[in-house]
C-alpha cells in the first residue's frame, strides 16, 4: 500500500508491465490490450492504469500510448532499473505477459512470470508463454488470453474478483512463485529490492 501510495495509484486496478521493448515481449499488443482494457465500460469502476516499467528507451512508446488513446494519466511510464522493480510491482495488482505462437516462446519459461507470483501478482498471459499459462491456469494465479484478443465480461470479472480478494490472491501467487520458480529467484529479488 505505502509504493500505491507514493505513486499516486491508491484507487486505481494496476496492471504492470517489466520489461524490455525487443519484438519477442509484444508491448504493442500488450499496449493494445490494455487500451481496450481502460476504455472498457465494465472496468470503469476500477479505473485501469498500466504501470510500465523498462529500462529501453530505444521504444518510441508516448507516441503508441497516444495512438491508442491513452494518456500520462493512463500509463506511468518508469525508467526502472532491474533493482528497483520488485518496489515498484508493490504498487501492482496484475502483471502483464504475452507473446506469440512461436516455438522460441513455446519452449521458454520466462522469469518475468516467476517475479510477478513471488511479488504476489496474478499474471494475465497468452498460451504461448512457455508453460505460464499451464501453470497459471493449474494455480488459478492469473489470466489467459488468447494473441490479440480482449474479453469484456471474462476480464471483467476476473479484474472484479482480483480486486476484492486481494490479500488472498497474493498469498496464493506468491505460493505458486516459490513453487514453480524457487527459492533461488526470490533470494535474488529480495536481495535487488534491499
């Protein structure tokens, strides 16, 4: 709650994204997701804001916000540092992770996933994030999508659900972090936040 706080996202729905901008993490689609998100009337209640966290800034991504509608009050864009990612997933209630049906994601396992369940952050992801969604959906600690898609009323209410059991759910994702990803990443997130 203090990192919300301090961010100024105390009544928002925060969906974060950590990461580079390379073409295989997809923030276009990411960003597209989201825009349909923050314009959807079903969350409006929730007031949706991305929270992007990168330390690219060869991405021209204010000029992708604004084509998609989105404004600086929508999207807060961080300079983070890989050290100070853990504070800053504090203030998130999601973690965004998609990428495409291609065999280099179908055989990964990438440790993005692994930060956003230790940091106790359900994870909304497609089916071609290695085995993610497998673990995801097996957990019950996120959200699958399918490439390209946005559904309004699934979404919806699994954001609503989220939402209202908050405190449950991180303890939930975090137990599915330490389980599928170990202990040796959540020595090594501990150890950056400190």
């Amino acid at each position: 709650a203090e990192t919300r706080n301090q961010l100024g996202l105390s009544g928002n729905f925060v969906m974060a994204y950590s990461g580079g901008t390379q073409p295989w993490q997809s923030v276009p689609e990411t960003l597209a997701f989201f825009a349909k998100a923050r314009h959807d009337a079903r969350l409006q209640g929730l007031k949706p804001v991305l929270l992007f966290l990168t330390w690219d800034t060869g991405f021209s991504l204010k000029e992708s916000f604004a084509e998609l509608g989105l404004t600086p009050e929508d999207v807060r864009l961080v300079n983070a540092q890989p050290a100070e990612v853990a504070w800053y997933l504090q203030a998130a209630d999601a973690g965004l992770m998609f990428r495409k049906n291609a065999v280099t994601n179908l055989v990964s396992c990438p440790t993005k996933a692994g930060e956003y369940l230790l940091a106790g952050l359900p994870v909304i992801c497609t089916p071609y994030a290695g085995d993610v969604s497998a673990i995801v959906t097996a957990t019950g600690s996120g959200f699958v999508t399918e490439f390209g898609e946005y559904e309004s009323e699934r979404f919806a209410g699994w954001c609503a659900t989220v939402r209202a059991r908050r405190a449950e759910t991180a303890a939930s994702c975090a137990a599915a972090g330490q389980v599928h990803f170990g202990s040796h990443l959540l020595a090594g997130l501990t150890a950056l936040a400190d």
